[in-house]
C-alpha cells in the first residue's frame, strides 16, 4: 500500500506551517535521508528528511502553500509490495492555490510497537535522530509511536527518562485534520479607513503565532510589574577591562552578557524565581536556562542559553552571538529555542528607558532591561551623578508572588553594582 508523508511537528508549538519548497517530484525513488521538503514554521525554516524510502507517487501540497496542519498528508509514496503503477502527475500552482492549503482526505496517525525497520536502517525524525545521538541512546532500543512505527522526539525523551513537553506530544499524538480549503473572500472590514488609503500586510506564521501566543498570556496569565534602578558605573568599567584584556583575542562582551549572567546567578541565589506554573504544580529549574530576546524581520524569537550559571562571560557572548546570527537567518533549531525557564528582553540599546514584558509562558519571570543614563543621584545625603538603569520584572502571580519576585530584584541588584560577584 502506498504510505502517507505527513507535515511534521518541527517544534513543540507548530500547528500548521508553509511548505516552501519540493526537493522531489513525482517519479523519483526516494531512500532514507534524502531531503525532501523545506518547511517554514513560526520560528524557522528547515530541511526535512526522508524516513521512509520507494517512488514518489504523489505531491498533494504545492509549493508556497501556506497554512498546512500538522500530520495533514502532503505526498505519497510507493509502499512495499505495491504494484508498479503510473504515477500521478503533481498539481500544478493552478490546481492547488499556493496561498492556502487544499482540501485532502486525511490518514489517521498509525501507531506501532516498535520502530519500523529495514535490514539495519532504523526510521526516526531527523529531530529524533539529533537528541539520541546527543544522548548517547541507541534507536534500536527506542519504540516508536509516530507513522508506522517511526521513532519522533517523545519517544526518545521518554527513552533518556524525561517527560515530553505536552505541546509536543499533543501535536505529535493528535489526529490528522485535512487542511481547509482556502476560506471565501471576506466582506469588507468595517474599519474607518477608506478603501485605497492604506496598505495590508499579510500575516505569516510568526507574526500569528506572537499574536496568539501573547493574547493568551497576557489573558489568562496575572501579570504583575516590580521596577527597579540600579546603578550601573562599577559594571561598565568592569566590560571595559575584560574588553581590554579580551582584545587579543578579539573577545568582546556586551553589558546583555553581563545581564545574562547576572541575571542567572539570581535565579539560582532565589530558586523559586526560576519557575514554571504547570496544572499539576509548579516546576522549580535545577539550572538557570535565559531565554533572551532578539529582533528578526517579521517578529522576534527567544534563543537559549542553557545553564548560563555555569558559564563564563566570554562564553556567553560567543553563544549568544551565535544564536543570534541563527536567529536572523532563520536557521535556530527547535532545541536552540525551546525550554528556557527565564527571560531577558533588552531595548536599552534602542534608547528605551524603562517598559513592561508579557511574560512568555510557561516561564515564570521575564526581566525587560532599559537603557542606561546618566542621572541626579543622592549619595551620603550629597546629590551626585550616576549611569542608572532601570529594570522591570514580570512575574506570574501563580508562580511568584510580590515577597519572591523582591527577593530576585535585590539578588539582581547586587550582582550589577558590585560586578565582581559575576566573576566567581
């Protein structure tokens, strides 16, 4: 029988993506390995792999189209055992809108005891593939509950002994849904904009998943705000004598490394700072993994620097560059962003004086950094001049509440006016 090629989970939070480009066409004999597709997600665009192997029977999502659920059938291949047919020819743009997913009957997910395999080859998710090998786990000892048997992420989670995230098991466990076909054109908005006075951009899967990401958060989440200012002067001499010392090596740190790092070493003096707010109870991190904030065309997306306590400062900003020139080319992959347990969002650069974060669930704090000045300070009852800079903690009253959230500020505060705590 001919065997279904799902849209993958390529992220714990895909829904749905765009198919942006075909690799194969109808005829072609696929083996294991081969690049088939690029999928574009609310974070990224990857290359995905070939599983199964045997001839391309059918390409049933065109090019470009935009809005394909995840698990929905997007090509067929020839099974084995299947008798040789003439293959179907694959739709062209005119027969399958590239700005909407088409209408397909679906396939239920299969599920099977154990991976499914050919001689030694072994069928797994490339995203599978890239945790086992880092874990050191053999796949041949993994069963797979994906498509025929094909080992996916929760199971090699489950096989190291961890709990999968439950978006990735929903997403992954959930039944496949056809794709609807490309909804009538909406009436006319009753916006007070006269037609021809302005211009639509279209929404593309970044742009909606922040918007319901933090409509959700900002809804259901009790947001509260602590700010405080610190002093910032002991901080910048200290960047400027490791910048100094680093420069042979071409080694520069930017205050947002000292931020992060100062940022991690809070959370691990106040713990329960560094939460997660679950039904079942709320987690406690045993590291400090920061989620920061970078700007991209189109949106924004939050790299990880996982376990950043344990880290020197010039390590943290070879990473966090490194993550952030991914970022940019939309290049991160799922476990480059996924899993932080605290925030930093930084627009001190842009001049931003002080401002609020919507918390970026299911984290429990996120710390919004505005820009450093000079201002009128008192000092032994002396006014004097200091580079201040504000901060803003956003907590999640169900993780941490007021007493909690001032606990971390003044870790945080410490770490910043006297930097060389940063250093130990």
């Amino acid at each position: 029988m001919a065997i279904d090629i799902l849209m993958p989970a390529l992220s714990p939070t895909m829904e749905e993506g765009v198919l942006a480009k075909w690799h194969i066409k109808v005829g072609d004999v696929l083996k294991s390995g081969d690049i088939m597709c690029e999928i574009e997600t609310d974070k990224a665009t990857m290359e995905v792999e070939a599983v199964d192997e045997g001839k391309v029977l059918e390409i049933l999502v065109a090019e470009g189209t935009q809005g394909v659920k995840v698990n929905a059938v997007i090509a067929r291949i020839e099974g084995e055992g299947d008798a040789p047919s003439k293959a179907p020819t694959a739709p062209t743009p005119a027969s399958v809108a590239p700005a909407a997913a088409p209408a397909l009957a679906a396939a239920p997910v299969a599920t099977a005891p154990a991976a499914a395999t050919d001689g030694s080859r072994i069928m797994a998710s490339p995203l599978a593939k890239r945790i086992a090998e880092a874990a050191g786990i053999n796949l041949a000892q993994v069963t797979g509950t994906g498509p025929h048997g094909r080992i996916v992420k929760a199971d090699v989670e489950a096989a190291r002994g961890q709990a999968p995230q439950p978006t990735a098991v929903a997403a992954l466990a959930s039944p496949t849904a056809a794709p609807t076909a490309a909804p009538a054109p909406r009436a006319p908005s009753p916006l007070p904009y006269a037609d021809g006075t302005y211009d639509i951009v279209l929404l593309d899967g970044m742009r909606r998943t922040i918007a319901r990401r933090m409509t959700e958060s900002f809804r259901d989440v009790p947001h509260f705000p602590l700010n405080i200012d610190l002093e910032i002067d002991k901080l910048l001499e200290l960047r400027k004598q490791l910048n100094q010392v680093g420069a042979a090596q071409n080694a520069k740190v930017s205050v947002n490394d000292l931020v992060i790092k100062a940022a991690a070493l809070a959370c691990k003096r106040v713990p329960a700072a560094n939460a997660s707010y679950t039904p079942d109870g709320i987690l406690i991190h045993h590291h400090a993994d920061i989620a920061v904030a970078v700007a991209i065309d189109g949106g924004l997306i939050t790299p990880v620097i996982r376990k950043a306590e344990t880290k020197g400062l010039a390590a943290i900003s070879d990473e966090m560059k490194s993550l952030a020139d991914k970022a940019r080319n939309r290049k991160l992959m799922p476990e480059d962003y996924a899993g932080g347990t605290f925030s930093i969002s930084n627009l001190g650069m842009m001049g931003i004086k002080s401002f609020m974060s919507i918390i970026n669930e299911p984290q429990g704090c996120i710390l919004s950094v505005g820009a450093g000045e000079q201002r009128p300070v008192v000092k032994n009852g002396a006014l004097a001049i200091a580079t201040v800079m504000s901060v803003t903690l956003t907590c999640d009253h169900r993780v941490v509440d007021g007493a909690i959230g001032s606990a971390w500020l003044a870790a945080f505060k410490s770490l910043i006016e006297e930097p060389i705590g940063l250093m130990l």
